[in-house]
C-alpha cells in the first residue's frame, strides 16, 4: 500500500519521519479541522469501535495512531483499567494530555511517544487493540500490523476505523470531489502545513479497503477478519481477532 505515497514529495526523509513531522505542525489545528472535514460524523463513528470493544470487557487497551486521543478517551466507557495511546507525533500527544488533564483521565490513560511497527510492550500484553485513521500512515503496513498482533492477547480483539472510497453513484464521484478538491483546500487555508491535508487525502485514496485489507490481516495471522462500512462507505469499520 501507500508506502510511496508521502506528505513531502521532495524529502530525503522516510514516510515514519514524514509523518510525525507532518502531524506535528498541524497537531494544533487538527481536532477543529477534523469536525469541519468530517462534518462531525467521525465522532459517531469512534462510539462505534467503542461499542465493539467494550462488548469484549477488556481491561488492557492499546489505541495506536492516537493522535491527539480522542478514541483513547472514549474508550475508557469500556471500563478498561489501563489505555496506552501510542503515537510517533509528539506535538499530537501534547495536544492529547492536555486533554485527558481536562478530563481527569489521567489515571486510566497514558500517551506514549512510540513507533506503531515497532511497539515496547511484551507478546500477549493487550487485550483489545484499536487503530483510528492510523494504519494507512505506517511505512510498512504488514509490520505494523504483525506488531499489533504479536501484543494482542490470545483471542483479543483488533478494530480499525479508517477511511475507505464509497463505490455507488453518486457518492463516489462526490467523495472524490470532496477529497480531492475540498479537503486540500480547507487544509490550505486553515493549517501552516499546506501540504498536509493532500497528503491525507492522497493516502486514503490509496488504502486497501473492504476485501482487500481484510485479506493483508488474514495474511500477517489474523482471523475472524469482517469489515463494516460506515456512511456510504466513506469509512470502514474492521474487526479481527488472535488465535488462542
């Protein structure tokens, strides 16, 4: 997948340092630009991956790809003792503590600056591990998710909520506009990273959905692998387990 596709055309940089550079100037902007972008609907999406995982009763939580923690939040009415939010973007995580300060949520969530493909914690360490709008930064996605794996609990569960491209008339043709056209756009005028929002855009385009990413998690030792698209099939909610 988008291991070619990157937020710096001309950079010398890898795509994982590209990356954390790239969330780290819009980590400011980002949770406001998101709502806008979205039209607030990414927010009844997250309740979603919630209710999935909470039906599990875990008590350990991984959420890679935090961000600025927004589903790490919600995720603490599962009940769970213990949330990791793990990012690569130091300035998204700031953003995200401040956050989880005003919440009081310290106690229960805790932000790691760390790599999604190459994860610091022992096999079989979580029980539920979440990714949203995440996996298609990895710069090797099959790594990445063999990490998840490697940490998930026997019989845990996997949910990733990311973006996928509707394919009915005439959403496709308007989400094509809207991403291609709109997105960009708005990311030029409200964030100082004008190539950011292309980027997201460019790399969602460019994601494996449905089918497709459903048969890369069987591949790297996934089961019990089902998609759920959401809104049209603008996102995709996907679901996976471990092996006892």
């Amino acid at each position: 997948m988008s291991a070619n596709i990157t937020p710096y055309k001309d950079s010398s940089k890898s795509k994982k340092e590209q990356v954390a550079t790239m969330f780290d100037a819009i980590s400011k902007n980002y949770d406001g630009l998101n709502r806008v972008i979205s039209f607030g609907i990414d927010v009844k999406w997250r309740k979603k991956v919630v209710s999935i995982v909470a039906e599990n009763n875990p008590k350990t939580i991984l959420d890679v790809a935090t961000g600025t923690g927004d589903l790490a939040i919600n995720l603490t009415k599962t009940g769970a003792k213990e949330i990791i939010g793990l990012d690569i973007s130091a300035g998204m995580l700031d953003v995200g503590k401040q956050k989880i300060n005003e919440e009081k949520l310290g106690d229960t969530i805790k932000m790691v600056l760390g790599d999604g493909e190459k994860i610091q914690y022992p096999d079989n360490y979580f029980d539920a591990v979440t990714v949203s709008f995440g996996v298609r930064n990895f710069e090797n996605l099959e790594k990445g998710l063999t990490e998840i794996l490697r940490v998930l609990k026997p019989k845990g569960i996997f949910v990733v909520l990311e973006t996928s491209v509707p394919t009915k008339f005439p959403y496709k043709q308007g989400y094509n506009f809207h991403s291609k056209v709109i997105l960009p756009l708005i990311g030029k005028l409200f964030s100082k990273d004008k190539v950011a929002y292309s980027y997201l855009s460019e790399s969602a385009a460019a994601f494996p959905y449905g089918d497709a990413f459903n048969n890369i998690l069987s591949k790297v030792g996934f089961i019990n692998c089902k998609d759920f698209p959401q809104t049209l099939g603008v996102a995709t909610i996907y679901t996976a387990s471990k092996q006892q």
